[in-house]
C-alpha cells in the first residue's frame, strides 16, 4: 500500500504511508510574496500647517515637530504645533461659525454634508488607508478592511440622524450645545476623528479637533475631504500638537463640550481640568478588558477570536481581550492551539497585505512594552513569544506574546500594557471567571465564549463592562454604543447614545 | 456530547461532539484567500495541485471509452501541443500526472489497464454510491468487487440516513467494516456535508469516520448541492489536527465538487498550510476530487512561465 502512494507522488517530499506516526519529513513550504499596496497614491507634504476658519495657518510660535513613520523610524512630515494662542483662534472660528452658520441649517442640510463627506470618503478611502497604515503603523489589511470602511459607515449613520433629532429623545426638545474640543488618540487616528466629529456635526455643534501628535496625517486629510464637500470654514479646525495644545484646548472657556479618548492618566487629568467649569465632558479611556473561554466554546473558533482579540492593531486597542480566562480543564489544549496559531502570524511592513501584525507605534510605546514585558519576566509567570517569527530589521516591531499562570496580582494582569501582550490565568466555575474579570480597575470590554447560550447570558449580566462580545470580539458598529465603566471612562460614544452627549435638552 | 462508539473488540470509543461556532469559520475561511505568494512559490503549487488531483467521472453514461479518455488525460495533462509549447520555454518543468482517476466499480478494471506502469492510482467509489442506501452486505459486495479488480483507493459514502437519526455506533460500525473489506486499499470516507446541515455535523462525523478507520476524509460525493466549500474543509481540517494532536497519527482530506479554479485550489492548500503545516502539502495526505479544475491549473502554469495564456484549444478535453 506504501508502494502505491509512493507512486502517486513523483516528489521526494513523499511522507510515507499516511498513517505512520513517526514525524514526517516536510511536505512543500509556501513562500508568501511581499505584497505591498502601493504608496503612489498619497503625496505627504513636507510640512503641514494648522486649519483654522477653513485656513491653512502657521503657528503664531512657528514650531514644527515631527510626524514618524513607525515601520521606518523616518521623518514624513513636519506638523505645526499649536500654542495656546492658536488654540484660542481655532476655538473662536468654532464659535463664530457655529453662531453664522451651522446651528442655523436645518438638519437636512447638515445632513447632506455628512453624506457627501462620506461618500467622498468612501472614494477616497484607498488612499486614506494608505496613508493612515504610513503614519500608525497598523498593517493595511485592518486599515482597508476595518478603519476604513468604520470612518465612511460612522459618516452615514450619524448624516442619518441630523434631521431625526427630535426622536432621539423621544418628546423632549434638543438643541445642539455649541463648540465642541475633540482630542483623539494615535491608535485609530481617523477612525476616533469619525467618532468624534460626525455625532456633533449631525447634532449642530462646531469642533475643534485635536489629533495625537503622533499621527496627524489622516486628519489632516479629512480637512481636505471637509473642504472637498464644502462644509462652511470654521465648522471643523484642527489644531496639531502634544499635551500643551490638548491642556489649552481643554481649559479654553469658549468650549463647551470635551470629548477625549486616551489614557486614563490623562484622562483624569482632563476630569480634574474641567471640573466647576460647567464644560460637558466624555472620556473614553484605558482597559484590561477579560476574555473568558469556558470548556464548552468552539475552541478553535476561540483560538481566532483570542487572536484577533490582543493582536488586532498590534494591541493597541483600548478594549484589547488583554486577559485571558480559561477554564482549567481546557487551558492545555487551549495554549496548545494559541502557540501553533500565533506561530503562523507574519510581522512586518504594514503596507505588505500578508502581514498581520504591523509596527508598534513609536519608539517610546516599544519601550514600555518592553519594560513591561521584563517586568513580567522578573514576577515570574511563564513567557510564550514564537521565536520563528522574523522581525524587520528596522522600524519598531514586536513579536506577538503572552504570559500563562498569571495570578490577578501580578503587575501584568493589572496595567493596561496596550501592546500585543496577552496574561492568561485559569477559572474553575463561572463565578470565579466573573469575579476575576472584574477584578480590574477598568471596565471597558469583556469577550465571553460558550456554545451555551444561558450560560453566555448569565456570565454578561455579572460583568462590569461597556461592551460584552459573546463568541467574537472587537466587532464594531455606528449603531452600536461604546465606552466603559470605572476607569475607562464615562459616556457613550455610537449609536443613539452617541448623540446624547452633543445634544443640550431644551424642554 | 459524548458519543459512546464500541470498537470490534467492544472497547468503548468515547467521542465527544466538538462544537463549531459557524460565524468564526466563515471569517477565518474567509482569511486564507487574501494571502498573496511569491510566483515560483505559485508554481509550486500549481504543480502540487496536479499531483493532488483525483481526476473523476461519476456518470450513468460513462463507458469504458470515456474511461480510457480520461486515463490518458491522468498520465498525460497537458494536450501534445500545450506540452510542446510549454517544452520551449527554459526552465519548464514537465507536467506531472495526477494522483488518481475516480471511476464507479464496473469502471475499474478499464482504469487499471488504460493506467498500468504509469503510477496513476485508481480510485472507485463503491458502497453503493452516491446514496449508498444499500444494505451493508450490498456494499461491502461492492467495495470487494472493486478491490479485487484493481482499486487501489476506496471512496466509501458514509450511511447519513443513520448518521441524521443519531445511530452513530451503526455509522462507525459500517466504516470499520468497510476499511476491513479494504485489505491494502486506501479508504476515503465521504461525509457529504452537503446532507449533514450543520458544521457540527461536519466536525462529529469527520471524528466518528477517522475513529473508525478512515486514512482520508473526504467533503462530498459532487452529487449534493453544495459540495465541497472552504468552511466545511476548515471544519474537517481541524478535525485531523486534533486527532494529530492526540495520537501523532495525520489523516488526509480531501475536499470534493466545486472547486474550479487554480486560484480557489491556492486558497484550499493556504488553509491547508496554515492549519496543519507543510507535513500534510503532499499527494498522500491531500487530494483534490475534481475534473474541470486541472486544465485551469494548466493554463495558469503556462501563464506563470510566459506572462500570458495559451489559446483555449491548446487544451484538451479529457
């Protein structure tokens, strides 16, 4: 019988008789061809200044800084950096427009804008891809796949709500608030943009955004996009910078709303910023969001979602599936099957669409994970990295990694390290996995899987978390609210929640 | 769910029904057609595939005229004009035969003569095939005839009828009884997933036959709308990577119907790669039941090697 399967194949890659159990000799090892999706498409000036009053502006100080490019290490552009006076002079564009012209328009007609902007979006939507995996590192596959299709689908759901108002809150009156200052961070840059701006514009406010210094890029592009689509000047500025544009827009008195997504450091330092000021405030900050696999999950389903859970987006995800519950009886078979699973994951150029993991943001974030990991070392939890992975010579890359035995006091299992680092801990009864996930400061997400409904629903009602995924995760939608408990954060960003925060109750 | 299987010796064979979650299938089936290979890497591949190939004919009207065709086609893919065309060109690699010609029992002895020396396996679909709603006797008779006429791989149809009314000691004990009447030939059991509706179905039915014997599983007699899909070759996949796991023992698949094109049998052997690994990319743990798939291979050989395609006459029936 061996004879005649030898036969069948005229390679010497033959690995015998198929039920031999001795290890086989390699079959055919595929090579997989660096893909990578063109850079032609976007054109990166060298030097990006301030949009203020539908103006391109220089910063009063005349500072630049630089904006990098994570896979590389090199300089794409020079942005400006707002001071505090730019930041007054954005604020009082806001409000001028907002007192002209855009809380005056009907909300058909600030409806027809959000479509047109996300129709051209859409259009353009290769390039922004392109240009936001060059500034963020993300590979392009998410960028294209994911971020992408989000910003132009956030556009045309809240575009749908901006003549619709008055059933948002059913029998009460609403009214736009005025202006509004946006501080976004750099791990979705355009895709935190579209959260932000497309609820207050539909609701009638005015904004000023402020993008991570980091990764301007996109944003800047959308000014672009905003002045493609002849939205009024004024109705959206955008001022570049780090913490002293972020501090100067928060304590500006002519704003009236902040909305900020970050770290919960920062984050609380806005709270304390805004307190008695009589400024609306939405946070939407950090978490060590669990994900729990009961015995009776589709397991290697599970594997994937666990997967895509903390690697998506290098973990640079707020709501990243960063501790993994197993139940005991399963965590062998389980960390098994993560090892051979993480193994296949490509690391490299983002702009390579086989890759599945891209650059960890910037040198600064490399290192703290880094530290971290260490520190995770020296407490001394088992370490898993697959070491077969080959790295890029330049640019700041990271394999992929996690840390079993992990008890809930260790440091690991209690910071948000958000990088592609997973502490997996083991529950005996589903009790126990709920107190263990919510053993956490944060209460942002959480990921539950069971094959068994009753279970899944049990399990949600125990968790302290804005979003609950049952068998998936990181799964997003417009029309489904997010945003956390404890020290994630306050308000609710998508959906009809999503409007709430941008709307002022009138009677 | 345990399903309790007894073996010959009246051991018990405890399966436990792995559940599949069937929206995490679609995405991660939906992943492996976006990797993008290296050209020589492609050409590999194309290669490979050939030598995965079952080249079939299941049909009422089939003769053994049409046999010897198709034996010819087996041995010799490419038509004397492709090949001599593709000859010219340095560096070609010549066309490998395929695995295997699948042909119904009566049809066997014909495949064995029209593929003597040439190292072309004859494959036969017995148990009374595609229903196999026969008695056991029927087709074991079957599977015999076609045994001792030459077969040297055997693909068997798994009984559904008991598998949906939940006799899984009846489906286990037909497949053991089948490999027994195997001797030295290979058996393939089909589970038509086309017929078992869910992919938990898929997943319990893979572990009973590959309890009970099989070398190979296999999707689908291309008789059952849909045949093989890349979810349900996933689901089976990690079927074998289980049993791999447990006992060091690989099984073979082999997805059946439907798969037409070079770039959908790239995307069948991606998802073999990335979930069972280079151990299982060769003919003797992965087929592809298929006819019009290899002349798509063919032209894409010649469009790796010239950067364009050969006209359409160039390739040959069967």
């Amino acid at each position: 019988m061996t004879e005649h399967l030898a036969h069948a194949s005229a390679s010497p890659a033959t690995n015998g008789h198929p039920r031999d159990p001795a290890p086989a000799p390699g079959g055919l090892v595929i090579d997989y061809a660096p893909s990578i999706e063109s850079d032609k498409i976007v054109q990166i000036p060298a030097r990006h200044q301030l949009y203020i009053g539908g103006k391109w502006t220089q910063p009063a100080a005349g500072r630049y800084f630089d904006s990098i490019n994570p896979a590389t290490n090199q300089v794409l552009s020079e942005i400006a950096e707002a001071d505090a006076s730019d930041v007054d002079a954005a604020v009082r564009a806001a409000r001028r427009s907002y007192d002209r012209t855009w809380s005056k328009l009907s909300g058909r007609e600030r409806g027809r804008y959000l479509f047109r902007i996300a129709r051209l979006i859409q259009e353009r939507s290769r390039e922004l891809a392109v240009l936001e995996t060059i500034d963020n590192g993300k590979p392009i596959r998410e960028s294209r796949d994911v971020d992408l299709p989000l910003v132009a689908a956030h556009f045309f759901y809240y575009a749908g709500w901006a003549d619709k108002l008055e059933y948002a809150l059913p029998g009460r009156k609403v009214g736009p608030i005025g202006v509004a200052g946006q501080i976004i961070p750099w791990n979705f840059p355009l895709l935190m943009a579209a959260w932000k701006i497309a609820p207050a514009l539909a609701c009638g406010n005015t904004v000023v955004l402020k993008p991570a210094e980091q990764t301007p890029l996109t944003a800047l592009k959308l000014m672009e996009i905003f002045e493609e689509a002849g939205l009024p000047p004024g109705v959206v500025n955008l001022v570049t910078g780090a913490g002293e544009a972020g501090a100067a827009l928060v304590a500006h008195p002519g704003v009236d709303k902040i909305a900020f997504t970050g770290s919960t450091e920062v984050g609380k330092i806005i709270a304390r910023s805004v307190a008695g000021s009589g400024k609306k405030l939405t946070l939407e900050l950090g978490g060590k969001s669990a994900h729990i696999v009961f015995e009776d999950a589709a397991i290697d389903q599970a594997v994937e979602g666990v997967i895509n859970g903390i690697y998506f987006n290098q973990g640079h995800v707020c709501c990243a599936g960063s501790r993994l519950l197993l139940e005991e009886s399963v965590s062998g078979v389980f960390l098994d099957k993560l090892k051979v699973r993480m193994r296949q994951l490509r690391v490299g150029n983002p702009l390579d669409k086989n890759t599945d993991i891209g650059a960890i943001n910037s040198i600064g974030e490399l290192d703290k994970i880094k530290r971290l990991i260490e520190l995770g070392k020296q407490e001394g939890s088992s370490y898993f990295e697959p070491e077969e992975i080959k790295l890029p010579q330049a640019g700041n890359f990271l394999r992929p990694c996690f840390f079993s035995d992990v008890a809930s006091s260790h440091t690991l299992c209690r910071v948000e390290v958000f990088g592609p680092v997973l502490t997996v801990s083991t529950f005996r009864t589903p009790a126990e996995a709920v107190a263990k996930a919510n053993d956490t400061p944060y209460g942002l997400a959480a990921g539950i899987w069971s094959e068994k409904g009753s279970k899944i629903h049990k399990v949600a009602s125990g968790l302290r978390a804005g979003v609950i995924w049952a068998n998936t995760y990181n799964q997003f939608d417009p029309t489904s609210p997010f945003g956390g408990y404890g020290e994630s954060g306050y308000g609710r960003e998508g959906g009809r929640h999503g409007l709430l925060p941008y709307l002022e109750i009138l009677g | 769910m345990i399903v309790n299987v007894h073996d010959h010796d009246g051991r018990s064979q405890g399966i436990a029904a792995i559940p599949v979650d069937a929206v995490g299938i679609d995405e991660r089936a939906a992943f492996f057609g976006k990797r993008s290979i290296k050209a020589g890497s492609k050409l590999d591949l194309f290669y490979l595939a050939i030598r995965m190939m079952d080249l079939t004919t299941l049909e009422g009207a089939d003769t053994p005229a049409r046999v010897r065709q198709m034996c010819r086609k087996a041995i010799q893919p490419a038509s004397p004009m492709l090949t001599e065309a593709l000859s010219k060109i340095p560096g070609f690699r010549p066309i490998p035969s395929v695995a295997a010609v699948c042909v119904y029992p009566l049809l066997v002895p014909h495949a064995v003569k029209a593929l003597e020396g040439s190292g072309v396996h004859v494959a036969s679909v017995a148990t009374s095939f595609p229903s196999g709603q026969a008695s056991l006797a029927t087709r074991l008779i079957d599977v015999r005839e076609a045994v001792a006429a030459g077969a040297h791989e055997i693909d068997m149809v798994i009984n559904r009828g008991a598998f949906l009314a939940g006799e899984y000691q009846q489906v286990y004990d037909e497949i053991a009884a089948v490999r027994e009447a195997c001797g030295a030939a290979h058996l393939k059991v089909i589970l038509e997933t086309g017929e078992l509706g869910t992919l938990d179905k898929v997943r319990l039915a893979s572990d009973i036959a590959i309890a009970a014997g099989a070398h190979f599983i296999k999707t689908s007699t291309g008789k059952v709308q849909p045949a093989a899909t890349p979810q349900v070759t996933l689901v089976m996949l990690q079927a074998i990577a289980d049993h791999y796991r447990k006992t060091g023992v690989r099984i073979g698949m082999k997805p059946a119907g439907g798969i037409r094109t070079a770039r959908q049998a790239i995307t069948y052997l991606v998802m073999l790669y990335e979930t069972l690994g280079p151990a299982w990319m060769t003919p003797d743990l992965y087929r592809f039941g298929a006819s019009a798939l290899l002349n798509d291979v063919l032209r894409q050989i010649y469009k790796q090697y010239t950067g364009r395609y050969y006209y359409d006459k160039g390739y040959s029936l069967d």
